[in-house]
C-alpha cells in the first residue's frame, strides 16, 4: 500500500509541474502577442505625427477601436 502512494504522489507532482508550464507557456504568448500590438500601435502614432500620410491613414481605425469593438463615431464627438 505504501507504494501505491508514492507512485501517486509523485504521479500528482508530475501532473502539477506539466500543468504550470502549459499555462505558464500560454500566458508569456498572450503577453507577447499584445506587447507586438502595443509596439505596432506606437511605432504608427510616431509615423503619423511626422507627417506621413499612409501612417494616418493606418492609425485612423486604430484610434476608432476600443478593445476590439468599433466605436460609435456620434459617441467619439
């Protein structure tokens, strides 16, 4: 009996240890995917402060969205 227990607990430990990296893996990918986002959405505001017309033109939808939904343009004003 006392084996079955040991085979269990360290079954368990295993368990946990594979457990905690996959989320840990899947919270670091999410992190950097919006890290790559945020570096995107700043490089084009600098691009459309000096003047560059096509920059403008591509950080216009990002202004008028707000966490993934497009935003009333009446509620904006």
């Amino acid at each position: 009996m006392t084996s079955f227990w040991n085979v269990s607990q360290f079954a368990s430990g295993i368990f946990l240890i594979c457990g905690a990296s996959i989320l840990w893996w899947l919270h670091t990918r999410e992190s950097n995917e919006r890290r790559i986002l945020v570096l995107n959405a700043i490089s084009t505001r600098v691009r459309a402060n000096h003047d560059d017309i096509a920059a403008e033109f591509r950080f216009d939808p990002i202004l008028d969205t707000a966490r993934g939904q497009l935003m009333n343009p009446g509620e904006v004003a």
